[in-house]
C-alpha cells in the first residue's frame, strides 16, 4: 500500500478545513497522515485496507491537528456528551482527573476508530470493546505522543473560528456550514455526495434547471436538513459550539439561533423593487425579504405569483437560502396548501382516539400484512385506494408492528419488529429472535417508537456482540442507548 499512502498530499488535509482552507502546515500533517497510514495498515484491523485505511489516517490526522491547536471540535463534542450523559465518551470509562482534553487521548483514538467503522461498514456495529480496535488506538497514540512536541500548531485555523470573517453575512455562513456535513473527520456523512446527487436530480426535475445549478440547491438544503453524527446534532449547532469556544460569542448565538423555513412553495404576496418582498408559509405564516437578501433578484421575479426554495432568519432578517423557481401564479402554492390541510383534518379526525381505545398504547401488532390493512381501512379509515398501494411483503407469515405518534398523530409499521418487543399487547414476542436481530433492527425505525421502547422496558434482548459477552453486549446497550440512538438514527431520532 506504500504507493497508495504516499498519495496523501497536503490538499488532502486542506481539503477537511472549512471551504477546503489551505494552511501553511497542511504538508506536515499530510506527512503524518501518511506516516499513520502505513502503520495502521500493519495492524490488520479486519475489514481495513488499501482506501480504508488512508480515510482513516486522516480523520487520525484531523483530531491531532484539532486537539494540538486548540481549534475547539473535539472539545465541543465531549463537552455536549458530558452535557448529555454526565461523561465525556459513551462506551469507555475515562478518569477525568487524568483525561486531558487538550492533550491526545488513547480513549479518544479508540472511540474515533469504532466511529469510522461504524461509518464506513454498512449495517455493521463493531462492538466499542473489540480488542483490535482498542490495540490499533495503543499504536496510533504512541506515534502521537512521540511527535507531539515537533507538530506545529495551525495558527490559520485558529484565526478562522476565533474571528469569522462571516460575521454577518448570511451566504458565508451557511457555506462554511457544509463542512461539517462533507469533509468534518468527526460529523461528515460518509454518503453525503450520494445524497446530494440524488437530491440534485429530483432539484433538476422539479425546478427546470441545469444539474449543475441544482446540485448546488441540494447541497445548500443538506446543510438545514440534516443532522450528524456522532450526536444527530445540525451543522448550525455544531459550528455554534465551535464559534463560541473560540469566543466569538455573539456570532455563534446567531448562528445557533437561525429559524430555517424549509425547501417548499411560497406565495409572493406583495413585491416592489426597492421594498422587497413579503411572502406567505403554507401555513399562513408571512415574512419579510429584502431585494438585498432575495438576492437581488430580475425583474420578472417581481411579477411572480410563486417561489420554490427555502429561507432562513439569520439575526434579525431572513435571507434567500439558495438559487430558486419562480412561478406567474399560485396554482401550485394553492393544490399543495389544500392537500396539506385535508391531510392534517384527516389525521385528527380519524386518529385521535386511537391511543386511548387501545389503552393508552401506541402499539397495534398484525399476524400479516392483510390484517393491517384492514386495520388501516376500517379502523384509521385510510383510504381504500392508498392502501393498495403501500408497498409491503405479501408473505403470510411476516408479522406488522405500528405505531401511531402521539405529537402528530402520523402512522409508522414496520414488519417483523414484533418479533423483539415484549408487550402483554403483543403475541409476536420472540426471545431467541429478539437476541440475534434487536440492535440490527432497531435503529431503522421512529425516534418516538424507539424512546417509547426503551423508556417502558419492552426491549430486554437488546445487545451487541462484544468481547465480554451476553450480559455485557447487553449493558453496552443499556447504558448508552440514548448516544447509539443519536448515532445510528440521525435524521430518524
């Protein structure tokens, strides 16, 4: 893999700043990361090799560079876990008297090495007490420690979140939000350039637009949309964090601060140049935009009747989040508006009392697919036409759990999940299952029906294989249920 390793330039470290910043110490890290790279590849770690490896000497390289120059990433997250949790890292046992956050830290190597598999193994969850791992994180501290005092600080970095020449501006902002969604070694989605290509496609279709241009909707969308690992936190509250440790307090509260109105229609309830625009929520809700801030939009866009796009209240003013459609009426606006709302009347209607003639629960179990459906059309009295064509297993014996959330009313069902909950309701419950395919299973589903789950106890199976066994895959769960949630969830919790 020598060849490969060598590879790794300093454009690769630039390439993990905000907005691909390049720095004067980015070929001294570049030079570690490739140091790291080839020693992790002596150790084996089973499932990492050749690219993988690379990946993961650089989110190494990443933490050290943080941690040495005191940028505040790594702080922040132990900081929000301790906030959370009482501790600094899920999993391990840290001694607070001897953990020093701005030094590098074995526990933490071990936790970012289990978190990049975690990332990169799809619909597999190394266990945080795999021997492998724990000795790999030894390895990578010692080199740590013995470059420590010959690795330079970056001054650039620092300078950047300590005085963010983004203050104020709206555009830059949300910019340097991207980051933590594409390139951050601690919150990037490792599938972030799928989901916004896919995004970009639907953004093509429905705007008329040139991929291109669309493409970058989807990217400027990800960053309001989406929440990240290792804390289902949203790229405004971590780079908040991050502004407020490096003491730009005022601009982290309005970064934090910021009310996103989400990618949707608009009606263009009055326009003038030199006045701005006001516009209309589907909801009802009307709002201000400046031309400035609807960035100085043509001429027919004064005309308009309708916008396609989404907008954000940063400080006091809400600015135009990203390129957008314009419509000469509200046909659109109207036929949405209309559907939304006899959708919510449906659901209150029809759902409200649900829970409460079902004791209290918001769990319904079926034998089959056939006998949910049923349920769905004489009971919540979907209708009949929408049922057919949910898209469900037609295999007799494949049983259905859903559920109904309480704060909107909106139904979930999931097949073969009743197998792992223990409900006096449900006649589903399988304990030999429910060992094998608990934690497999569970974090595919509602962040509601999940908390549900665990806070009344119907989950007594779940665990993780570890080196310590049963008990002990089963208390790994158990203690750090609510950060595994976060973790695997995202958007779901």
């Amino acid at each position: 893999y020598t060849t490969l390793f060598r590879s790794i330039a300093a454009l690769d470290i630039a390439n993990r700043h905000p907005l691909g910043l390049k720095c004067q110490t980015d070929s001294t890290y570049a030079r570690f990361a490739t140091e790291l790279a080839e020693l992790l590849a002596k150790q084996n770690i089973q499932g990492f090799e050749g690219h993988n490896v690379k990946e993961l000497a650089i989110v190494l390289t990443m933490y050290y560079e943080d941690v040495l120059s005191d940028l505040g990433m790594w702080y922040s997250f132990t900081e929000r876990m301790h906030q959370l949790y009482g501790r600094y890292l899920p999993f391990f046992d840290v001694d607070e008297k001897q953990y020093y956050r701005d030094e590098p830290n074995n526990v933490d190597i071990r936790f970012l090495i289990w978190l990049f598999i975690s990332r990169t193994e799809p619909g597999y969850i190394v266990a945080p007490d795999t021997l492998a791992v724990e000795y790999a994180s030894e390895v990578v501290g010692e080199l740590m420690d013995r470059k420590f005092e010959e690795m330079p600080v970056n001054e650039e970095l620092k300078e950047y979140f300590a005085h963010p020449a983004f203050e104020n501006v709206f555009t830059m902002q949300r910019d340097a939000q991207k980051w933590f969604f594409f390139t951050n070694y601690l919150t990037c989605n490792e599938h972030a350039m799928d989901i916004t290509m896919q995004q970009g496609m639907r953004f093509s279709r429905n705007m008329n637009c040139p991929p291109q241009l669309a493409l970058r909707v989807s990217e400027c969308v990800a960053v309001y949309e989406n929440k990240l690992q290792p804390l289902a936190l949203r790229p405004n509250e971590w780079l908040g964090m991050l502004l407020d440790y490096n003491g730009a307090k005022e601009e982290a509260a309005r970064v934090k601060e910021q009310e996103y109105l989400p990618f949707d229609f608009y009606k263009i309830v009055e326009a003038e140049h030199g006045k701005g625009f006001t516009l209309e929520t589907l909801d009802g809700k009307k709002f201000h935009v400046t031309d400035e801030d609807m960035g100085m939009p043509s001429d027919d866009c004064y005309s308009s009747k309708t916008v396609l796009s989404f907008f954000v209240k940063y400080g006091d003013r809400y600015y135009l989040g990203t390129e957008s459609s314009w419509a000469p009426d509200t046909k659109a606006f109207d036929e949405e508006r209309k559907s939304r709302e006899a959708q919510r009347n449906q659901s209150k209607d029809e759902r409200e009392n649900l829970i409460a003639d079902n004791g209290g629960s918001p769990l319904f179990y079926f034998a089959n697919a056939d006998k949910m459906k049923s349920f769905l059309k004489d009971t919540v009295k979907m209708p009949a036409q929408r049922v057919e064509t949910l898209q469900l297993p037609k295999e007799q014996n494949i049983t259905f759990t859903l559920f109904v959330r309480e704060r909107d009313l909106n139904i979930c069902f999931y097949p073969e999940v009743a197998k792992f909950i223990k409900d006096d309701k449900n006649p589903y419950y399988d304990a030999e299952f429910a060992k094998t395919n608990t934690f497999a299973q569970l974090f595919g589903m509602d962040g509601d029906m999940v908390r549900y789950l665990v806070g009344n106890d119907m989950l007594p199976e779940a665990t993780i294989n570890c080196e310590g066994g049963e008990e002990a895959g089963k208390k790994i769960v158990h203690d750090n249920f609510d950060f595994l949630s976060r973790m695997m969830q995202g958007n779901l919790y």
